[in-house]
C-alpha cells in the first residue's frame, strides 16, 4: 500500500517466501493431481458403463469433491486467510442459491 | 478486468486485515465471476431440451474426445500450481518453464474446442439453429474466452518476466495468474458434468 | 502525483511541483500536469474522480430530469401532441434508465469515492487506476446509451426491457443495441468499483479503526458495493443474451423460437433487486451521518443500523419475484416471495425507528441537510407501506403495472435515494468545495422539491387504483371518470407537481452557481461534525491527511474534540477542529508517496464504446477497439501504480523531503 506514509518501515519486514510455508510440497501436488485424475476416470467411465440409479448421484458427488480439492489444495483456500473463503464462498452459495430456486421456479427439478 | 486486477502493480502489504490487496481483489472478482457462470449455466440447463429441428445433445457430444481434453485442462492445473511454487522460490527459470507448460495446455484445450465447434458445426448444430445450440455455445463460448484470456496473461507473464519487466512482487502476480487460472479450470468441472456427461 | 513531499501550512499559494519523468513505460511518459484539464483527465486522485463523476451524474439527472418533466407535459392534457407514442415510449423508457444508471448509481459512486478513503482515514483506494477506469468506463456507457437519440431512435421497451418489447418486431432501431451495450459497458464500470471500494474499506483503514468503529455511510456502502459485486454479473448474462439475440440471432427470449420469456424477467430481476437496495442504500448511509450531527446525540443503535443494512442486502436477493406476481409463477413460488418480501420489511422497519430514535429527545439544527434526511424518513416511509402492499400478491395482481407501481417506486427512489443524495450535497459542501451552500435558498428548495413530489406522486396512488395503466401515453376526458376519481384533474396536478419539482432541482442549480462564485469560505468544522472526513482541510489536501490518524472510538473527531468530565459528567468541548488540524500537520508524515497519473484508464476505457459501435454497425470497427483494449492492458500491466522514486527530480534536502505544495 505504497499510498500511505509512515508505513515503509513495515514493508521491510514483508517476507516473499513465507506463502511457500503454508502451502504444500511438489509432491504434495502430484498426488492431489493424481487423485483428481483418478476422480476424472471413475466420472467417465460412466459413460461407458452402467451404474444404475448411482449415475446422477455420483457424478454430482465426484463435480463437488473435484471442485473443492482444486479450491482447497490448488488455490490455497485451505490455507489461506478465512477472508479469502468468504469472498469467494459466499459468491459460490449466492450463486447456487438464487440459481437453484431460480430453476425451481422453471419447475426444473421436478418435471 | 480481469488483467487489470492481476496486473495491477500494488505492492506493499500493510493492510488492516494483513491481506495482499491484489490478492483480495482478485477473490472478490472470482466470487462475482460465480454469478456469471451460474447465470448461464442455468439458461442452458432451461434450454438444453430444446432442440427444435437440430440435433440433440447427445447426438452432437463426443464423450472421449471431451475428456482427453477436460483431463488436458485438469492437468494444466497442476502445471500453474507448479509454477506458483518456483515463483515463491524465486526460481525463475522453474516459473517461466511450467507457466509455459501451463499456456501450452490450455492452448491445447482451447485449439479441442475449436476442433468440437467445428465438428458439431457440421453436424448441423449452429449457434442459431435451436435454442440448445444458442445456449450451449453461449456458455462453452465464454469458458473458452476466458481459457483464451489466460493463456494469454500466462504468455504475457512469461516474457514479461524474462525480461525482468514485472511491476511489483513477481510471486504474487504468478499467483494472481494462477488464482485466474485454477477457476476457469473448476468452471469447466462444472461444465463438464453438467453438461456433457449428464444426459437431457 | 507521486512525490515525495512535506506539507504546506493551509493556505499556502499552490505551486507547481517541479516533477518530471526520467523514464518511460510502454510508449508513454507518465503524464505529470499538476493543473489544467490533464490533471483531470489523467487523475487518479479519489477526490478529483468523486467531484467527476458527481459532475457528469448531475448532467444526467437534468437530461432525466427533462425526459420526465416531457412525460408529465404529455399526460397535462386529454389527447395531447406533445409526444408521439414511439417518442413517448422512448422518453419513459430513457428516464428511468438514466436516473437509475446514470444519475442515482454514478451520484452514489461520487459519494464513496469521495468520502469512503476519507471515512476510514486512507490516502486513497486501493486501486486509483481502477478507480479511474471506472468513471472513464462509466462516461463512455452514458454515452453510447444516449447516443441512440441521434442514431434513429433511443430505447423504447420500457427499463426493464421484457421481451417481446426488446425484440427487433416491437424495437426495430438500433435503440435496444445501445441500451444493451451502453448498460453493459456501464456495468464494468460498477464491478470494477465494487472491487475497489470492498479492498478499500477492509484492507485501508486507519489504524484502530476495526470494522465496528467504521462510520455508517462507510457500512452502508460497503453493503452495496457486495450487492454490485454479485447483481452486475446477472444482470451481464442477461444483457449478453439480449446483445446476441439482436445482433447475432440467436432466439434466447423469442416465445415463436419455443423460448421462455421469464427466463429475462428472472435474470433481470435478480439483478433488478439487489439494485433497488444500491440505489437506496447510499442515502440510507447519508442521513445515518447528517442526523446525528444536526441532532448532537450519537446514532441511536449504531450497530442495529449495521446489522439491518446487511440482511436488508442478504434478504435482497431472495425477493426478486415479487416484481412477476403477474407473470404465472405456481402458488408455491408465489408464496415464497410475497413472505420473504413481507420480511425484507423488518430490517427496513429498524432503520426507521433508529433515525426517529436518533432524533428523539435531540437539540436539534435545522439545516437545509437536515430537511432533507428528516424528508427521506418521512417520504421513505410512505414508499415502504405502498411497498407491503405490493407484498400481499393477490392485492399486487391488481396493481401490476398500474400507476400504483409508480406512485410507489417514485416515493421511495426520489423520497428516498435523492432526497438523500441531496442532504449528502449539503451537508459535505464545505468539505468538497471549502465554501458552504446558501441556507435559505436550500430550505427553499427543500421545500419546493417535498411539495412539488408529494403532488406529483401522491395522485398517482389514486389513479393507478383507479385503473390507470402505468406507460398509457394519451388519455381522453370522455373517459377520465367522474368527481374525485377524475383521472384528468390528477394528472393535470401531477404535471403541475412536476414543473414545481423542477423550480426545486433549478433553485438548488442556482444555489450551486451562486456558491461558487461567492469568496465565503466556510469554517472548518461547519456542523460540528463527528467523523473522520472533518479532521482535515476543506477541500483535503491531495494527500488526506497530513498525518494518519489513530482511531480509538466510533464518532473518532467526536471524541477529539469533546470529553466527559470526570466529576460532573458533563460533556465539555475540549479541542476545536483547528486544533486538531493545525496539530496533524506539526507531526506530518514524511515520505508520502501518492499513486501516479496514468493515460491508461483512459485509453483502456476508450476502447469499450468503440467495441459497442463495432457490434452495432461493423464488427471490424469492434476489432479496433478490441485492440485498443488490448495495447492499454499491456501498457497498464508494465506501469508501476506508483512511480519509483528515481523517476523524478532527486530530492532537495538531506532527507529525502522536498518542499513541494498541495497539489489540487
């Protein structure tokens, strides 16, 4: 925040490495990339095979659990500041709330 | 806007809250960005039965092809998170390696869409001929300009570091970039589900 | 400007700051004027962009102003010629357009771009760039909106554009085009803002100013700026999907094509809602500051005032349907929406009762600011009970697009949102401009604008029950009715109410213009003020605040300026506004390095219309602005916010300060 005065001597103290702490290995990322890549295989594979009544079902589980390792790991929400996971946390439940009811409205889920 | 949130050469970070501003901004966009994807993922979801005389979803979709490409797109993830570590580390050649890495597939993802737009094309499927054509190029046509927008910054930034012209912290605008770039990738988990591997 | 100064004493004769760039980025050298019209056009000083966007807000609210008082001539007489009905359609449909998007949201956007940083003891936003791309963004969509009344025709479909009015049978000039785009283009300009404004008042703050101790209007804003973050992407999709029905063929709002025309009105509304409370929230957040000061007592229930801002923005977004009634929704929808809007009453209710609590038992100042905040209690009052009735649906089916909806949205949009803006006006006058509005000609005008309202707005309570359908263009005396329920006589008073609002709107022009020119210069402290935007000169100094201020209590310049005796427990005043003034600038901060001009908002800004033109008329035209975009967002990225202090003259004295004087 270079606009303000009498803050410099703070800047000194901004330390560039220390986001590398709370954040993970290299390794650490391959296998969370592994897992989503596992989770990827298992959702096509429905197209291929017949799960039943437990198509739509986990497809829905595996978009859910897919989108939330990539904002948790990959984007660093997990370790972020909580602030961050409001901001973008309450978009994402506004979003499917208004939009939820708004195909409600359309009789979406029930015709 | 978005370049203008990721580029903008804000350093410095005492704030009340201790936050980056960059960074702070760059989430609030994302939230707002939630809204707009929402939006028109609903009016496809209105939409995606009615097909007037074209083609059906189903008749136009390539299951197989669709995945390679949404694994390619999933993958360039691990690339840009990848580059967010060198740049933390200050290694700059690390950094400019897997955000090139990172821009090439998404450049791959992208040149997939091109090549799937053109195959549903022929197929009968045009952005006028149903309301499901309309609907489902609308919302595939905006991922796919924000994938195009970050290939672009992830290409920028490659040169832009290499010759040393990075406004501000250098780590921060990688993981702004990155930020960017990781939402369009859950976007198109969405997409991909919702639209491709969920049948009408 | 960025330099590294030391300030001058209050008064000093500005003088030009010897600043100039050694070094260039992308093609430009930073601009560096310090007066002239290029520190305007390339400033990035909050301040300066403030008194912008109030300036070009204040030219929409007359061309508004005009639109409407055409309307209420068309309605004066039975089978008038004043308008004809594609001209009158466009007419109503431009006004509500312009007041809501070009007046109300801009004049608010003045008033926190103004006063936010001020509130909360910053220097600046957190991104003056962004800021300015923002008002730059916002002229240039003002522009193409009103462009179309030059191009064959402006928008007639009414604001909020339902199919199949926004389709090319029933709008068949480029009208919607414009509005479509224009809006769009405005839009950027609100998120962009939005952003800004939110990292501004979290992460700017001064020091000891936690979110509690923040000054109302700083909250309410702060509110409206998350509901602009979420609404405008909504209201993006829905103009996108217009832009490419009209100009690209698809079919999305097209009922022959099979398409469902809610799916507008939906996305629309979602937007339409939240945009309600924007429009009225900043002035919720004006008058929570005016009555206090004109009363001497604190807000009564600060942290109920807070509170009830934010679930009337949560609650907001779950009441969208309440405007489709009418539309066929299923008894369940229906029912959802009408109590959901029964509750948004509540938070709404607690803000009433806190500014009557507030005033209760006050020593009372009636200044002409405060004429105004006690008119947007009263007037806003009656707009929210006309507003319940709208919540009961089956009493709503009636009066669905009658003039009911009018005499409702008027009382609380002009009652409420600019009666506020207008106690906003007077009350930080002196603080903008160092000179104080004319008083008597204020209470003139405060008067002449409630009753010129109330007979504007009030009969059309009556005639819209009586069936007077809302956007009716010509009515004839055969078929007025009888007596008291004369539709003619009513709109004849309503066309009279009209033209006495407008004698209101010119006194207070007069009044501005009269200021001006006078040589008074107001006191520093003129209301005996609580906030922080008061603890500096009037106008501030481009820098805010010659030293950053440790805030310990909510109504910080309050406590400063008064304590509580220890033995008698009287309040005392023990230190005056100049005290505390003339105190800041002995112990200045050194170093204060301001954000740096820029040619790029500008010139980023100035691609988006020509991008409109390109969709409307050529779209090789579109790729010249596309690439306009472009080069400004690489210039943009390589320009360092703040310039680095080797880019200009080597400091004067040994350390590091130079003598330079307010810039302004």
């Amino acid at each position: 925040m270079t606009t303000t005065a009498g803050h410099t001597e703070h800047m000194e103290h901004e330390a560039h490495g220390e986001h590398a702490e709370h954040g993970m290995t290299t390794i650490g990322y391959i296998k969370v990339a592994l897992v989503l890549a596992a989770l990827t295989a298992l959702e096509v594979a429905t197209y291929f095979v017949d799960f039943g009544p437990f198509f739509m079902p986990l497809l829905l589980i595996l978009m859910c659990v897919k989108f939330f390792i990539v904002v948790s790991y990959f984007m660093h929400l997990k370790f972020d500041s909580k602030i961050f996971s409001f901001m973008f946390y309450t978009g994402l439940f506004l979003a499917i709330g208004v939009y939820a009811t708004f195909l409600a409205t359309f009789k979406f889920f029930t015709a | 806007m978005v370049d203008t949130a990721v580029h903008h050469a804000e350093y410095g970070h005492h704030t009340s809250t201790g936050l980056s501003n960059n960074k702070l901004g760059m989430w609030l966009f994302l939230g707002s960005e939630c809204l707009l994807f929402g939006g028109l993922i609903s009016t496809y979801m209105i939409y995606r039965g009615r097909v007037g005389e074209g083609p059906r979803p189903g008749n136009v979709f390539d299951i197989p092809f669709t995945s390679v490409s949404s694994f390619v797109l999933l993958m360039s993830s691990l690339t840009m998170v990848l580059a967010v570590a060198a740049a933390q580390k200050r290694d700059d050649r690390g950094t400019t390696l897997w955000l090139t890495v990172t821009g090439l597939l998404g450049a791959t993802f992208v040149g997939g869409q091109v090549y799937e737009f053109t195959a549903m094309y022929n197929e009968g499927l045009g952005f006028t001929t149903s309301l499901f054509g309309s609907a489902f190029y609308t919302l595939t046509g905006f991922h796919g300009v924000h994938v195009t927008v970050g290939v672009i910054m992830l290409l920028s930034l490659v040169g832009i570091i290499k010759r040393s012209r990075v406004p501000g912290d250098k780590a921060e605008v990688v993981e702004l970039v990155g930020l960017y770039w990781h939402f369009v990738d859950i976007v198109w988990i969405i997409i991909f589900t919702l639209v491709y591997l969920i049948p009408t | 400007m960025a330099i590294i100064e030391r300030p001058a004493p209050v008064g000093a004769p500005a003088l030009p700051a010897p600043v100039t760039p050694t070094r260039t980025y992308g093609a430009l050298r930073r601009p560096v004027a310090t007066t002239g019209w290029k520190s305007w056009v390339f400033t990035v000083d909050h301040k300066k962009l403030g008194i912008m966007y109030g300036a070009v807000a204040m030219f929409f609210f007359i061309v508004g102003g005009i639109e409407a008082v055409l309307i209420r001539l068309q309605l004066a007489a039975p089978d008038n010629k004043v308008l004809t009905a594609d001209v009158y359609n466009q007419m109503f449909t431009m006004h509500a357009t312009t007041m809501v998007f070009l007046f109300v949201m801009p004049m608010a956007a003045a008033f926190a771009n103004y006063f936010v940083p001020l509130q909360i003891g910053a220097r600046d936003v957190a991104f003056p760039r962004i800021n300015a791309f923002g008002f730059w963004t916002l002229v240039g969509g003002g522009i193409i909106v009103n462009l179309s009344w030059f191009l064959g025709g402006a928008a007639d479909g009414g604001w909020f554009m339902y199919a199949p009015n926004s389709g090319p049978v029933f709008s068949p000039s480029n009208g919607v085009d414009f509005w479509a785009l224009g809006l769009q283009i405005t839009g950027i300009a609100s998120l962009t803002g939005a952003v800004n404004l939110i990292v501004t008042v979290l992460n700017m703050r001064a020091p000891g100013m936690s979110l509690m101790k923040m000054p109302v209007f700083t909250w309410l804003q702060l509110v409206v700026q998350f509901l602009l973050l979420f609404a405008i992407p909504v209201i993006t999709v829905a103009l996108f999907l217009l832009s490419f029905q009209r100009s690209f063929g698809a079919t999305f709002f097209d009922v022959s094509a099979g398409a469902d025309p809610l799916l507008w009105q939906h996305l629309f509304w979602i937007f339409g809602h939240p945009e309600v409370y924007i429009l009225v929230l900043p002035s919720f957040g004006i008058i929570s500051e005016v009555l206090p000061v004109f009363s001497k007592k604190p807000l009564f229930g600060y942290p109920f005032v807070v509170f009830s801002g934010a679930a009337i923005g949560f609650v907001g977004w779950g009441v969208w349907a309440h405007h489709m009634f009418a539309s066929g929704l299923g008894p369940v929808s229906v029912a959802v929406f009408s109590i959901a809007t029964m509750a948004i009453a509540v938070p709404t209710g607690v803000k009433i009762i806190n500014w009557t609590m507030t005033i209760w038992g006050g020593k009372l100042n009636f200044t002409a600011a405060m004429h105004f905040a006690i008119g947007l209690v009263v007037l806003f009052t009656i707009g929210g009970l006309s507003g319940v009735t709208h919540a009961v649906a089956p009493s709503d089916t009636q009066q669905t697009d009658t003039y009911y909806i009018v005499a409702h949205f008027h009382y609380v949009l002009f009652g409420g949102a600019i009666f506020g803006l207008f106690a906003g006006f007077y009350y930080w006058w002196p603080k903008v401009f160092g000179k104080q509005l004319n008083e008597r000609l204020g209470k003139a005008n405060f008067w002449l604008m409630v009753i010129g309202m109330n007979l504007t707005f009030g009969p059309m309570h009556m005639i819209g029950l009586q069936g007077q359908p809302r956007r009716m263009y010509i009515w004839t005396e055969a078929r007025a009715g009888e007596g008291l329920f004369n539709l003619g006589f009513w709109n004849r008073v309503a066309s009279i109410g009209s033209l006495i609002l407008t004698v209101g709107v010119l006194l207070f022009l007069i009044n501005v213009w009269k200021t001006a020119r006078s040589k008074q210069v107001a006191p520093l402290d003129p209301w005996d003020a609580r906030t922080l935007e008061w603890m500096t000169t009037s106008p501030p100094k481009e820098h805010n605040f010659d030293a950053i201020p440790t805030v310990r209590h909510l109504d910080e310049f309050f406590h400063r300026k008064y304590a509580q005796d220890s033995v008698t427990h009287e309040i005392k005043q023990v230190s005056t506004a100049e005290d505390i003034v003339r105190d800041q600038e002995a112990n200045a901060d050194k170093h204060i390095h301001m954000p740096s001009p820029s040619y790029w908002p500008i010139i980023l800004a100035s691609g988006l219309p020509v991008i409109a033109l390109g969709v409307i008329y050529a779209i090789p035209v579109a790729i010249v602005g596309a690439v306009i975009v472009v080069l400004a967002l690489f210039g943009w990225s390589l320009e360092p916010s703040t310039a680095p202090e080797t880019d200009f003259d080597p400091p004067a004295s040994e350390d590091g300060t130079k003598e330079l004087a307010p810039l302004g």
